[in-house]
C-alpha cells in the first residue's frame, strides 16, 4: 500500500477520534460509535470501524468480526444494523434477536481497505485476551498499524496489563501510535505533550530495528526538541543495525564457509594424501545432492511416515554412493595416472564432463526440488539477526564431519596409514602398508565426503547437473589457502575465505567482492605458495 | 645436449597450413556452381580453427615446453579479443541502433554520456591490434612476475590460473566495467573499411589468420631451436636442478609465458573478427582447459601437435554439435581420459613413438610410489 494514502487515512482516523473526543466533552452526549457503519462510503466504513473498535463499545468485537465475515447487514434507510447468523439476524447495537424485513436491508460491502482496518481492529481485541501469548501478538500487530486511533485502547490495555513481556511492547506500541499522530509544530504546545513525546522517541529508539527506524524517519513538523530526540534516537539506530548488520553478514560468512568447508574436506583429503588434482569432485558432490533426492522420492513412495527424516538417510546413502564412486575411479583411472599430476587433472575433468552429462541424460538438464523438512525450514530471530535453521544445521553438520573425519584419521589404523604415506610414500610402502589400498580407500573416504556435500548444498542451493561446477574453483582456492597438510588449515581456509566473501560483498558488491577475494588469494599465494598450513617433513619438495 | 627432434616439421606444417588456406580462399572465390567451390561457411570456419591454433599454440608453448599447465590461457585469448572488438565497435560509427557517433549501443543504452578514458585511441586499427598484444603481454608479465618469482608451481599455478581467468570472466560479466557486460560486443560491420560479412574479406581474413599461425609457428621454432629452447627443456624436467647450476629458472619462465600470452592475444583478436561476437563467456575457466586437451590429443611438446590437435578437436566439435549435439560432452570427456590414458604424447606421438621416448622422459611403468612430487610435468 501506498505510503501517502495511509497516512492520509490515519490523519483522517485521527481527526475522527478527535472530533468525537471534542463531541463528547462539548456536549456529553457520547455520540453512536457504530453510525459510520450503516454509510455507504468504504471511506466512512473503514473510518468508523477504527473509531468504534478504539471506542471500548461492549458489542464492538461481534460487529466488526461480523462486518469481516461479510455477515453485517445496514438498513436501506436509517441507521439501524443487523448480523445475520444463519438464517436469523440480532441487532448489531444490542444483540437482541431482530426480524428485518430482508427487501429493507443490505450487506454492508467490504473492501480491501475495510478488511485492513477490520483486521487491525480485530488485533486490538486480542489485547484483553486471557492469553498474554494473544496479546503479545496484538501489541505487535498494533505496533506494526502504530494507528493513533488506537491510543485510548493502548492505554486501557497498558492500565491492566500485569505481564513485563506484554508491557514493554505495548509502551513502544503506544510510543509509535502517539508519534504517527500530526505533527504539531505550528503550535506552542504543552510542555508536557512535547516531553511525551520525546519520551516516545526514546522508546522507540530502545526498541530499534528498521521498523521504528521508518517511524522515526517520517516523523516531520515536530517540536525542535523532539525533532533532535528524532536526529539522537535514529543515528543510534543506524550504528545498531549496521552492528547487526555486521554480524548478519558473519553469519553468512560462516555459513558460506561451512558449505565451502564440506566441498574442501574431501578435496584436502586427496590432493593431500595422493597428490591428486580431482577436477570431478564437484560433479561426485553433485551426485550426493541427486542421491538425496532420490533417497526422499523412493521413502515418500514406500514410507511416508518417514519422509521428514529422509534427509537423515540420505546422509550414510550419499556417502556410500559416493564412496563407491570414488573407490571407482580411483581404481579405474586414476591409478593409471600417479606421478602425473597434471594430466590426473585433465583426466579428472573429463570424467565430470561425462558425469555431468551423464547425470543430465538421467535427470534431465532442469533443476530438481529436493525438500527441505519442515524441522530444518523457517528461521530464529535473536535481535536483528536472522538465523536461517538449514543454514545453522549446515554448520553443526560441517562441524560433526569435520570431527568424524579427523577422527578417522587420528584414531583407525586407515587413518594412521593415511598419515603415514602422505608424509612419505615410499618409506610408508616399504614398512608394509599397502599403499594401494589406502589410495582406494583415500579416495572413497574423500569422495564419500563430497557426497556428505552435497547432500548439505541440496538444503539451500538448486540442484542441477551444473551444481558442482560452482563449487569447485572455490573449493580449491581454499585448499590452496588453507595448505593441504591437515584438516585445520581446511578449516581456517574455508572460514577466511567464506566470512571475507561476505563482509566484502555488501561493500563492493557480489561480484567485485568477489573478485577481490580471488586477487588476494593469488596475492597470498604468492607469500606463502603452500598455503597457511603448509605440510612439513622430508617427503615434501621445497 | 643433442637437437630438439620435435621442430623440423614445424616448417612443413607452417607451409601446409598456408597452402591449404591459400586454396581454400581461391577455392571460395571460384562461382558457386563450380564443384569444387569452397563454401563461404566453410571458409570462416576453417578461419575460426586457425585462431584456436594460435591458442593452442601458446598453451603448448608454456604446457609442453616449460611444463607450466595453464588452466587459464583463455583470458589471455578473450582479452587479445575484446580489444580487437572495441576496435570493431568505434567502427562501426552511427550505424548503430542509437546512430551515436560517440559511444557504442551498450554505452548509450547503459545512459552513459561520454566514452571511458580507456576506450580512447581504439578508433585506431594498429592502436587496437597493439593492444591486443599489450594487454594480455602486460597482464601475462605481472603475473607470471609475482608466481614465478615465489616459485609456485605445479597444480597450485593450475589453480590459479584457473582463478585468474575466473576473477576476469566475473569481472566482464559487470556491466559497469564498460566492455558491454553480459552481451560483450557484437553486431560489427566492417574492419579498415572491408565489409564484414562479404566472402572475399572472409577469404582475406583466412589467409591472414594462416599467415599469423605459420609466423608464429617459426618464431616459436626459432625461439625454441636455440640455447633458450634447451633451457626451457631442463625448467621443465628438472627446475631445481637448473636452478642449482646457475641458470633463473623464472627469468625463462617469465619470458616464454609472455610470449605465450602474446600469441593467445594474437589468437583472441582475429578470433573475434572472425566470429563476429566476444562476451565473456570466453573467459569460462571450460574454454581454458578444453585449449590445453586439444594440444594434448595434437600433442605435448611439439609445435606442429597444438596446431593439428586444435583444428581436429574442434572440426570434431562442429561435426558432433551438429550430428548428435547430447553426445558432445560425452565424447570430449573420453577425449581427456583416453589420451592422458594411452596417448600422452599425443597424434604426433604415435607418427615418432620410438624417439619421443627420450624427449621429455617416459613416464616410468605406474605405480602409486611415483606420486612422491617432483618438479611437476
């Protein structure tokens, strides 16, 4: 909605509160709150329904509930009102069972203005609920309208609230709806509606956020001393959001680095191990988010019950696909190629030529839904910080494999022997480890987490036979910061390079920041050419 | 020391191409009812070819002769290519859409007013054909400077220059760098007043664009058959032992990779006169890598595999893309596994097999133990 009409609506709401407050004091004749309602105007009506929701009138809620379910009848001439349950109607006023002649009366139409008004009255009537959770909800919903017309409700609700929760966000509710009303600059005004004024100002400036800051931003005419309450309450607004806004972008970068963490262990694991350049571990991470997919096609189809948890099975269903695909190509290419690494890497990446292409005849080129369980969608809010739930779950899921992994590697006996011939080979094979077995079982491992990958991606990215090629270069330049000697320097890489991705985005862009990112990252190279945690011992050259 | 075995045909493969491309273009210009007439198509593509052997060339001089692999040698062609397209553009005048004497289409619907500092001067055609050399020369010399110098090598060059050639492509990608963003430049008309699209100035431009390859075919033999030629050789079988006798293994590196720059940029500007569009998909790391499978598959390590290896992939391209357009990435995937399989040499490894063997050392009979890293081949 327009912001002009609003405004102008609730200067009108506004002026009708105040004349009937006028009406009330001059003549003492309390005036009938419902008689907007038999006008034929949408204008009146929705005026009249804010009006009589604020006037505290006991068969208010039963009219305005009965005028949003279309079920308010006017007569054709006076002013009389009916609801109709069924078949029989009552008099709006009274509630007293009534028998209009049906050719006398008519609905009264609604319109998308009334239904707003109708549904922000109807939040005020939750504010004398029993429930404080309902009327928390409503003091939000009046915050949100911060309607002046509903000051006199704000203030009975504030006089009998006993709940701490629910009276905070009332005053700022009330704080919001007294500032929306017209300014009053022109005139000398009280000191004492200047200073509740001022005192508004700094509650909704206590309050922050980017809604009170829009408030604030539109408040105009006011008196000098609470225009710079106004100027005071926004500049320490803007240093909260940007701080929020600061760790909202941590957030993302930590985000980010975690599903560039998943895409790197494995890598780390084989370049770090064997050497080997696998340019086909985008497409094998690819294959993980594709085997998520079908792990949740084929439990929808056999056991429904089980469907939101599917995801959980796709996690060991990826990693054995994976694995298996790994051990594969290990065993049927890559072996072949030890000593080469450069042409590994020309090999590796026409496998995930074929693989892509492969997967696009399976699939089709178009992306596929996977679903995101109802336990991992939605998002918490802690302040200004929005915290994605799959996001988070990511991390946690980063972090747990990240720790399986460098279980493995410390704790099993594959693991030591991993250890042993990425630190020497040749001294390795000569003590008896079968280095060729360990290659295999390398590759699975690290192909098996690629997959791990990929089902984590097909939470917040689309899944299409392109999915890996996105993935890759980034996964690279962190094993290349990060050095490839331990799971550490996968970490600290991985990290560095998601958080400086989005701390630098919002200031130079998505793209640029980008790119700034990958010029220090070959400017870093340059000072440390194995990366930050370099591998150290005789095996390695230089 | 005994004489490189791979350079002698380089000479006949420089006359080959020449020749061909010279009957090819008297071919063209016969009548079309002529059964011999080449056809005008026939004669861009083969022209287009030619362009991609100039790259392949120059992957091949730093891949196969100083055993860097450049996974990102593409920004070196696109670059030599946008500023032969920006040339283009300030050609093509007020026949544009917008009929701006001043600016290009993209900048007047981009609303901007004037032409960026960085335009000027490529209303000139030797100002831009220098430029094509410059550019990717100057950015070729700043970062095989700062690479070279720290010794990276390896995979980790790979890498990098696969990021090299990434940050560029994103780079372009923004409108608001002024090369035309995401369409790049197209819709040319004429060069040095030639009509683009009539067949003679296609048949001039083969020939051009066949000259270029056999001039750089025999700067690179002459560069190669000397005492640098050698150098390079033992940079690439055994960096740090050259670099213990005495001699800067970077200082040779540098060089060659600038003049590999060179001739890519060489490549990329009659590339984009050719085909008549440069965006910046031309940038995509893809692009990189499939030029280093062509001289794999022509063959590593001699001049006259990169040219034969780029005509022939590609040729199997347009052949694929037309008959049975799915299978494509099939078939170039297998074309990078069954040649670093069972033909590291190459085509031209199979024509001289029993002496190839001493040229850059055969690879010992496989086995996991040889992954111990040594200079990176």
């Amino acid at each position: 909605m327009p912001d002009i009409p609003a405004w102008l609506r609730r200067v009108a709401a506004g002026l009708v509160v105040a004349c009937c407050l006028l009406g009330a004091s001059a003549s003492a004749q309390v005036p009938d709150p419902f008689a907007g309602l038999s006008q034929t105007s949408f204008n009146a009506v929705a005026a009249s329904v804010t009006t009589l929701a604020a006037s505290g009138a006991p068969r208010a809620q039963a009219v305005i509930t009965a005028l949003g379910e279309r079920r308010l009848y006017a007569a054709r001439t006076g002013d009389a009102l009916y609801i109709r349950n069924g078949s029989d109607y009552v008099d709006a006023r009274s509630g007293a069972p009534a028998r209009p002649d049906p050719d006398t009366i008519r609905s009264v139409r609604v319109n998308n203005r009334i239904r707003e008004a109708v549904a922000g009255a109807l939040a005020l009537f939750g504010l004398t609920s029993s429930d404080p959770a309902i009327r928390l909800r409503s003091a939000d919903a009046a915050y949100d309208s911060h309607d002046p017309a509903a000051l006199p409700v704000l203030d009975r609700a504030l006089a009998h609230e006993a709940d701490a929760g629910v009276v905070h966000r009332l005053r700022e509710a009330r704080a919001a709806a007294l500032l929306s009303a017209p300014g009053q600059a022109g005139k000398p005004g009280d000191a004492g509606a200047v200073q509740e004024r001022i005192d508004a100002v700094r509650i909704l400036a206590a309050s922050g956020g980017l809604p009170a800051r829009a408030i604030l931003a539109g408040l105009h005419d006011q008196p000098a001393a609470v225009q710079a309450a106004v100027a005071q309450a926004l500049s320490s607004i803007d240093l909260r959001l940007r701080l929020w806004s600061v760790a909202q972008d941590l957030f993302y970068g930590l985000s980010l680095g975690s599903v560039l963490l998943l895409a790197a262990m494995g890598l780390a694991i084989t370049f770090g191990v064997m050497g080997v350049i696998n340019m086909a571990h985008g497409e094998v991470m690819m294959i993980g988010a594709y085997t998520t997919w079908m792990v949740q096609q084929a439990v929808a189809a056999a056991m429904p019950a089980l469907a939101p948890v599917s995801i959980l099975l796709a996690i060991p269903a990826a990693f054995l696909v994976c694995g298996a695909i790994g051990v594969a190509i290990e065993r049927g290419l890559i072996r072949f190629l030890y000593g080469r690494p450069l042409e590994t890497l020309l090999a590796t990446w026409g496998l995930s030529l074929v693989l892509q292409q492969a997967i696009r005849s399976l699939f089709g080129p178009t992306n596929i839904s996977v679903v995101t369980p109802g336990w991992l969608s939605g998002s918490l809010h802690w302040g200004g910080l929005v915290i994605t739930l799959n996001r988070l779950a990511i991390m946690i899921f980063a972090v747990l494999v990240m720790g399986a992994l460098s279980l493995v590697l410390r704790r099993t006996s594959l693991g030591l022997e991993m250890r042993a011939v990425t630190q020497n080979r040749r001294m390795a094979a000569l003590m008896g480890i079968r280095t060729p077995r360990v290659d295999a079982l390398t590759f699975g491992l690290g192909s098996g987490v690629a997959g791990l990958a990929g089902v984590a991606i097909s939470q917040i990215d689309n899944v299409s036979p392109n999915l890996g090629q996105g993935y890759i270069i980034d996964s690279f330049m962190v094993v290349v910061f990060g050095g490839v000697g331990n799971l550490w320097g996968t970490l600290a890489g991985a990290t560095t390079l998601g958080i400086a991705n989005k701390i630098l985005e919002p200031v130079a862009g998505a793209v640029l920041g980008k790119i700034v990112v990958l010029v220090l990252l070959i400017l870093f190279i340059q000072r440390r050419p194995r990366g930050m945690f370099p591998l150290k011992g005789r095996g390695v050259e230089s | 020391m005994r004489l490189p075995a791979y350079l002698p045909g380089t000479v006949v493969t420089a006359a080959i191409v020449v020749a061909g491309a010279l009957l090819m273009a008297l071919l063209n210009l016969l009548p079309a009812s002529f059964p011999l007439h080449v056809p005008d198509f026939a004669v861009s593509l083969t022209a287009k070819y030619l362009s991609y052997a100039l790259l392949a060339l120059a992957v091949d001089l730093v891949w196969g002769f100083a055993g860097i692999l450049t996974l990102g040698h593409a920004a070196f062609f696109a670059l030599g290519g946008y500023a032969m397209g920006m040339y283009l553009m300030r050609e093509i005048g007020t026949r544009g859409v917008y009929a701006n004497a001043d600016l290009p289409d993209f900048m007047v619907f981009l609303s901007w007013t004037h032409l960026p500092w960085y335009w000027y001067g490529f209303s000139f055609f030797p100002f831009a054909l220098l430029m094509a050399l410059l550019v990717p020369g100057a950015l070729a010399a700043g970062f095989g400077a700062l690479t070279f110098r720290s010794r990276v090598s390896g995979v980790y060059l790979s890498i990098i220059t696969q990021a090299l050639t990434y940050a560029l492509m994103l780079a372009f990608f923004r409108n608001d760098m002024g090369f035309g963003g995401n369409n790049g430049l197209t819709d040319f008309k004429d060069i040095l007043g030639a009509d683009l699209h009539a067949p003679l100035t296609h048949a001039v431009l083969l020939l051009v664009t066949a000259l270029s390859v056999a001039g750089a075919l025999l700067l690179t033999r002459a560069v190669l058959a000397g005492r640098f030629g050698r150098l390079l050789t033992a940079v690439r079988d055994a960096e740090n032992r050259t670099r213990f006798l005495g001699y800067r293994p970077e200082h040779a590196k540098l060089l060659v990779w600038v003049l590999s720059a060179l001739i890519a940029g060489l490549g990329g500007a009659l590339y984009v006169i050719q085909v008549g569009i440069i965006n910046p998909g031309e940038f995509a790391p893809g692009n990189s890598i499939e030029a280093v499978i062509w001289v794999a598959v022509g063959g590593r390590g001699t001049l006259s595999g990169a040219v034969l290896g780029a005509v022939l992939v590609n040729l199997g391209k347009t052949l694929f893309t037309g008959l049975l357009p799915e299978l494509w990435l099939y078939a170039l995937g297998a074309l990078f596994i069954l040649t670093t399989l069972f033909l590291p040499r190459g085509l031209m490894g199979l024509r001289r097999a029993p002496e190839a063997a001493a040229i850059a050392g055969e690879p010992a009979p496989v086995t996991p133990e040889m992954a111990v890293p040594e200079d990176a081949s």
